[in-house]
C-alpha cells in the first residue's frame, strides 16, 4: 500500500473527494500540508486576504453548486478569524470542510503560540468536529467530515489536525474508504408513510391552502419536485428569504417572499390559510412575527429532514421527517392515488377559485409587483438599481448579497426563477459574506454572470478580496447600494428611536470607491443620475473579464416595506410605508 | 416535570463536552449528571436529570440525537424504571451524635464507612428522595461535606438499552 505523510493524506484526500478548490490561508501550524500542496500540485488553493473570506468563499461556491466548500487555516488566528464564516454556514444549514492546523500535539494546553482550543470555540456552530489523534485516522477522518457535512441537514464540520502529525517523514499506510457507515449518525433518507398518507388528505381537503418552502427545498434539491406539486393542485406558493428561487418567481401562483420584509399577499395569505405545507422552511422568528399569533386557522404539515426542526416553535398537526426529495416524491403519489381512488378526494375547486380571487384582491391592493408601490426622489431609488440589474442580467444571474436594506431589496426586486441563484446570509446575517462569497460562484462557474449586491458599510467589511480578484482574474460584479448610511440600522432608530442616529453614519470618511477599485486594477462607475442607471449597468456586464464596482448613490431615506409591526404582530400586521399599515 | 434520560454515546474525546454544551447553549438545565464507562469499551452511558415540560423534553431528546456522537437516548421516566442516586457524607460524630447518628443510618440502611475519632462518613444509595430525607433526618449532626454521585437509572424488565 502507498506510503504518505499526514499532510500528503490531506491533501489526497481531498484529491479523492473531487474537491474544485480549496480557500485558504497558511501559518506555522499548517504549513507541512501547504508543502504538500505545493508538491502535489492538483487541487487549486485560492489565497484569500482574511481566513473569514476564506469560509464565505467556500460557502458562497457550495450554494452554488450544491457540492461542499473546503476551507483550509492555520492554529490561533487563522482558526478564530474562520469562526464568523463557519457560523454563517451553520445557521444556513450549508454543507462545509474546515481544516485547521493545531500546534503540535505535546503542546496542546501548555498555552502554546498560536494556540487555541478550535473544537471548542466551534462546538456551537459545527455540525461535528474531529480532533485529528493519530496519521493513520486522517483518511477516514475526511471522508467521515465530508460525509457528515454533505447528508441529513448539511453543516460544517471541522478537522483539526497537530502539525506533527503532518510531518513530512512519517509515512503510513494509505487508502481512502470507498464509503462510510457510522452507527451513531444515520440521517433519515424516506418519510413515515402513515404521515405522507395524512398530509395528502389534508392537502386535498384544504380551502385557503398555502406551500410556504423554504432554505431546505434548494439545499436538497427540491425545487423541481415542489413546483410540480404547486402546479398539479393550483396552490399558491411563498418561499423564505432562503428558500427564494425554490418556485420560480415570476410564475403566477408565486406569491412572492413572507415574512418582516415579505410581500403583503403572501403575508396575508399566510395569516388568512387553513392549511399549511411547510417544506424545508424552520419557522423563523423573521417570519412567524408573534408566535403566538402566527396563522391562527392553520393545521400544518411539516416537511424537514431535521427532527429538532419540527414543532420546535410552533406545533405541528402533520410532522414528515425526511429529505424534500423522497417525501414530494411520496405525496405527490399519495395525492394521485387518492383522488383516483373510490372516494376521488378532489380540492374543493370553488374553494380554490375563492381563494385565488382573494389573493388576487391582495396583490392589486398592496403587491409588491402590482404597479409602483415606492416613492420618487431626486436620487436613484433604490428598488429601480435592483429592477435595473434583473433586466442587464436577463434575471439569470448569480445574485450573493451582505446584510442590510439592499439585501432586502434583492430579495424583493430581484425575480429568482432558478434555486441556487441567490446567495445570501438569512440565519446569520452576516455582513461582508457577500463579496467573498461571490468569488467562490464565479470560481466555480467562470461563465455565469455573478452579481454582489452591496451596501457602503458591509462592503467594508471584506473589501480587502478586491485583491484575491485579482489575483485569480475572479470578474464579479459589485452593486453597491451607497445610502451613506448604516441603512438598516438607520431604518430601526427612524422608527424605534426617533431618529436618533446613534453611530449608524459615516457619509463624510467614506473612501471613493471608484479609485479604491482601480487602485486593485479594477473598474471603478460612480451613477449618480438616473438616466445613467440602466446603460451603465449593462456596460458594466459588458465588460466580461472585468471586476467593475458600481458605485450607485441612493435615496438615503429610503425604508424597505412591507414590515411586520412589532412586538405583538402577527403576519398580517405590517407597515406598508412610512405612514400607512395593515 | 423531572425527567431521567438515558444516553450512550461513542466513547469519544469531546463527547461530553458536547452534550454538557449543547444543555447551555439551548438554556436547558441539568439537575445531576453521571457518566461512566459501559461493557462495550467504545461506548459510555450517561444518565442526565432535567426538568421541563413535554415540548421542552421532545426538544432536548431530538437535539441529544442530533449530536452525532450519540447513539441512542431513552427517557427513562416515560417507563417502570429503577434509579439510585449515591451519597457520601461526613459527618461531625462527638459524644451523644455518635450514637444518634449511627442509630439513623442504621434506620436508613446505610454503611458507615469510615472512622474518625470525631467524624464518620456514610454512605447510603436510593432514590434521590430517601437521600434527601436522610440528609434531613441526620437533624443535630453537623454535616462537614457531601457528595452524591448524580441518579443512575435502568428500567426495569425485558426492556434493555444497547446498541
Ligand atoms: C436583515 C434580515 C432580514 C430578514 N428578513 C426575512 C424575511 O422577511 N423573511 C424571511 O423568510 N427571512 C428573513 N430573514 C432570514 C431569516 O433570518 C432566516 O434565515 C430564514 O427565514 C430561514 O429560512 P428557512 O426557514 O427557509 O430555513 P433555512 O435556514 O434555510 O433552513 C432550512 C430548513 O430545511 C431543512 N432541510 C435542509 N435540507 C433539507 C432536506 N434535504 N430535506 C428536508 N429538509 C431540509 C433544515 O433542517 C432546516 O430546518 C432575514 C434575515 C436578515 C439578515
Ligand atoms: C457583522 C455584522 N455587524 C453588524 C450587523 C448589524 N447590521 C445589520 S444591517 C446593518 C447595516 C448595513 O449597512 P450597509 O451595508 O450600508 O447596508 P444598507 O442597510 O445601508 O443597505 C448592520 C450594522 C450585521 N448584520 N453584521
Ligand atoms: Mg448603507
């Protein structure tokens, strides 16, 4: 059997598991596997300019395209500036490998430089974590981390590994497992039958139904599965802000995002549904509003593939543990069969009709799509920047974004019709994930038309991987959404703390972004002028080989609407603009 | 409602931390906790007290499963169990307190185990309400240190927890 090194299994390993690239960062404690792969030569590394860019990046690629990010850092440091990027992937559910370098394993707890306790730091935020004990172990230790990390609910798994057990000259045997079983870890792979039999009855019997699909439908491929469910029964469908893309956006019986900033039809229709089909979806507090109010006529069926996702905050009449794949698969055949059975349960279709007029009474009342529902200024508005960027992109882009009001408003403006397309940091809400994140994508997908939706603050946050761009010519496009403010931030204080905008501004020390971008060798637009909105965008993705940064001044006073009312709201109560609510 | 769960896990570096974790980053409370090694020397057992209503402990259940080096958790209490909770304790055991002291022991079948001139320990092991109740009873004895081991339970039967 082949002889090799610890960090020479490493990096095999990771050849073995058809990993595209690896982002990382190297440091003392990790440099026997960085000369393993200088030596090898075969899986790309990206040098990142920050280990946290470093862990969007792979994240950003693994949401893309549905294989796992690998991450690789150094002991200390390297390992606790990685800890925000693997919480980010953690609360998204998003499958990850990070590999960390540790002191030498003689060293551990005497206080050593560059040490620190990086399973225990992770422990909240990983999936699993390995400490790395013996050589021969790093071969089943990796396919067990990938494993872990890519089944049942996705999530990041952490392997760190003492340098001396990289050492160049000690040699074991090695041989990279075909597949892993581990009776301590057995995801569930089908539904409950009983379970799939009751949802489907009670999906046929519904009058005011509603599919709310969330974060797991994309992750698990479900998409196509459930928009032939919703087009087979003429429901209607909402999706979360991590789960948009999972039905096509611009499909009639899309009722657009729900939630704090979701669109007021699918809100209402939430609130107004007798039965719910949640799939993939975790009832988040950004969506329920109060709990105790949330869809008060609404028997639920509950699709995860994590038990402890289940009736974890609100109760469930129908639970379904098991992937969205085999579970649609299992009702949409169970709905067959009971309505060509004898009794041919059928959706009451006068019921449907009804409630389709109702909805449609929502959308031309108050939709988010049904006219113009935002004012004019003299600035660019910043809802038209994202219409603006949905039309030079054709609506096919790869959309990432950080956090704040421009993110909400890609998420509302911008029509996802394909999962995986927009990329973003629901759970978390992590500020500077978009720009890193947008490098992993276009790595990936070299021809794909990738956009980072940006504000002033966020982009600040990981600016310094203009110079990762670069270096690997990484053409992604950055839309950043200047509002000279902390907008969302801002946003709260207007409506919470009367305007007092405490440390939310820092308009007169903003950098000109126009030469900080050319100073990296990029392409720098500033759009001030409406008129120079729509042409500049597509000069802008005319330049195919360019990294170009969009510098579009926006209406600063801007708020983003529909908004929950809080505390004591529920999904129907939501401020509508700044003077009008439900 | 007080709840007895039953864990075994892999015999893991990490293992228990990650349980003990996962009890305070969720703000679950722990009222006793005992581990120890098993049969199997890949696996440990450990049995865990908590409180908490049946939403709170189907949580609690589903996230212990979750960590992937548990292997399987049973609440005891859900069925006929039996659970022993040890306790040592010195006591101050001087002129008339030496002999009341032994007197109650005695009433509660337990050992003394150690003889100092002016001091005993003893140990007794029941359910954790006679332990409590004989702390109570010792009455006048001064108590100088306890120690109880945490609740051990298996329920009782045909009914067994292995892998
Ligand atoms: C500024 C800001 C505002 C926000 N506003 C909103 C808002 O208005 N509306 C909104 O919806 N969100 C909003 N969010 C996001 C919110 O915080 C949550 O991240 C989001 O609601 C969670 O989405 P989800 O329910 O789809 O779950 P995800 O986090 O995507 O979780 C996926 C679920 O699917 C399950 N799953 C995974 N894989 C599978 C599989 N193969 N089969 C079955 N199940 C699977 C998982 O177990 C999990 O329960 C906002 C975030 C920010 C930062
Ligand atoms: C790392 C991090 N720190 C703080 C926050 C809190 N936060 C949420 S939105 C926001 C403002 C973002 O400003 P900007 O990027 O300019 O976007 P805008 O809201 O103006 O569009 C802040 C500070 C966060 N989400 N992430
Ligand atoms: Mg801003």
């Amino acid at each position: 059997m082949e002889q090799l090194s610890g960090g020479d299994m490493i990096v095999r390993a990771l050849e073995d598991e058809g990993v595209e690239y690896i982002f990382g960062y190297p440091g003392g404690a990790a440099l026997h596997i960085y000369d393993s792969i200088f030596k090898a030569n075969s899986v790309p590394h990206i040098l990142v300019r920050h280990e946290q860019a470093a862990t969007h990046a792979a994240d950003g690629y693994a949401r893309a395209t549905g294989k796992p990010g690998v991450v690789l850092v150094t002991s200390g440091p390297g390992a606790t500036n990685a800890i925000t990027g693997i919480a980010t992937a953690y609360m998204d559910s998003i499958p990850m490998v990070v590999i960390s370098g540790q002191v030498q394993s003689h060293l551990i707890g005497e206080d050593a430089f560059q040490e620190t306790d990086m399973v225990g730091i992770s422990r909240p935020i990983v999936k699993h974590s390995f400490m790395v004990q013996r050589t021969e172990d790093i071969p089943s230790i990796i396919k067990k981390a990938f494993h872990i990390a890519t089944t049942g609910r996705p999530g990041p798994v952490v392997v760190d590994v003492p340098k001396d057990l990289t050492h160049p000259e000690h040699k074991f045997d090695y041989e990279y497992p075909e597949s892993v079983s581990m009776r301590s870890y057995q995801p569930s792979t089908r539904g409950h039958s009983g379970q799939v039999r009751k949802a489907a009855r009670l999906l046929l019997n519904a009058k005011r139904p509603v599919i709310y699909a969330g974060g797991g439908v994309i992750q698990g491929e479900g998409s196509e599965l459930l928009t032939q469910l919703a087009r087979k029964l003429n429901y209607p469908v909402t999706n979360t802000l991590m789960g948009l893309g999972a039905y096509p956006a611009t499909d009639r019986q899309f009722l657009g995002m729900l939630g704090m900033h979701g669109f007021y039809e699918a809100n209402m229709a939430m609130h107004h549904s007798d039965v719910i089909l949640a799939v993939g979806a975790r009832f988040d507090d950004r969506v329920t509003n109060t709990v105790s109010k949330f869809c008060p006529g609404a028997k639920i069926i509950h699709i995860d593939v994590d038990p402890a996702s289940i009736a974890k905050i609100v109760p469930v009449d129908v639970p379904i543990v098991g992937p969205v794949t085999t579970v649609l698969k299992d009702l949409d055949a169970q709905i067959d069969q009971q309505r060509s059975s004898s009794e041919r349960t059928m959706p009451d279709a006068e019921a449907i009709v009804d409630w389709w007029r109702q909805i449609d009474n929502w959308r031309a009342a108050h939709g988010l799509w049904h006219g113009r529902r935002y004012g004019e200024s003299d600035f660019i508005m910043p809802q038209d920047a994202i219409t603006a960027l949905y039309e030079a992109t054709n609506g096919e882009a790869y959309v990432t974004s950080d956090v704040g009001q421009h993110q909400m408003f890609a998420a509302q403006y911008y029509k996802f019709d394909y999962p995986r397309r927009w990329i973003n940091s629901g759970g978390l809400g992590t500020m500077g994930f978009g720009l890193p994140a947008a490098m992993g994508i276009k790595l990936a997908m070299p021809d794909a038309e990738v956009a980072c939706v940006t504000g002033e603050g966020s982009i600040q946050m990981n600016i310094q991987e203009l110079s990762t761009c670069a270096q690997y010519d990484v053409p992604v496009k950055i839309v950043n959404l200047r509002n000279n403010y902390l907008g969302m931030v801002k946003q709260w204080q207007d409506m919470q703390y009367d305007s007092r905008y405490s440390e939310s501004h820092y308009a007169s020390s903003l950098p000109d972004f126009v030469k900080l971008a050319e100073a990296y060798g990029h392409v720098g637009m500033e759009i001030k002028d409406k008129a120079d909105l729509e042409p500049a965008m597509r000069e802008a993705f005319a330049m195919r080989d360019k990294l170009v940064f969009l510098d579009i001044f926006v209406e600063p006073h801007e708020h983003v609407y529909p908004m929950h009312v809080a505390p004591n709201g529920a999904m129907k109560d939501m401020w509508l603009s700044k003077t009008e609510r439900t | 409602m007080r709840r007895i769960l039953s864990v075994l896990m892999e015999n893991e570096p990490g293992a228990l931390s990650r349980v003990v974790g996962l009890f305070s980053q969720r703000g679950y409370n722990i009222e006793s906790l005992n581990v120890a090694p098993t049969t199997d020397n890949t696996l440990s057992r450990l049995t865990l007290t908590t409180t908490g209503d049946d939403l709170k402990i189907e949580q609690i259940t589903k996230h212990l499963n979750k960590i992937v080096d548990v292997v399987k958790v049973v609440d005891l209490t859900e069925g006929a169990h039996v659970e022993r909770d040890m306790l040592l304790v010195k006591v101050r055991a001087e002129g008339a307190q030496r002999d009341e002291v032994k007197r109650t022991t005695d009433i509660f079948r337990g050992q003394i185990i150690d003889v100092g001139p002016a001091t005993y320990i003893v140990q007794l092991t029941g359910p954790i309400d006679k332990l409590d109740s004989f702390l109570s009873a010792l009455g006048e004895a001064e108590i100088l240190e306890v120690v109880r081991s945490g609740v051990a339970g298996i329920a009782r039967g045909e009914k067994v927890l292995t892998i």
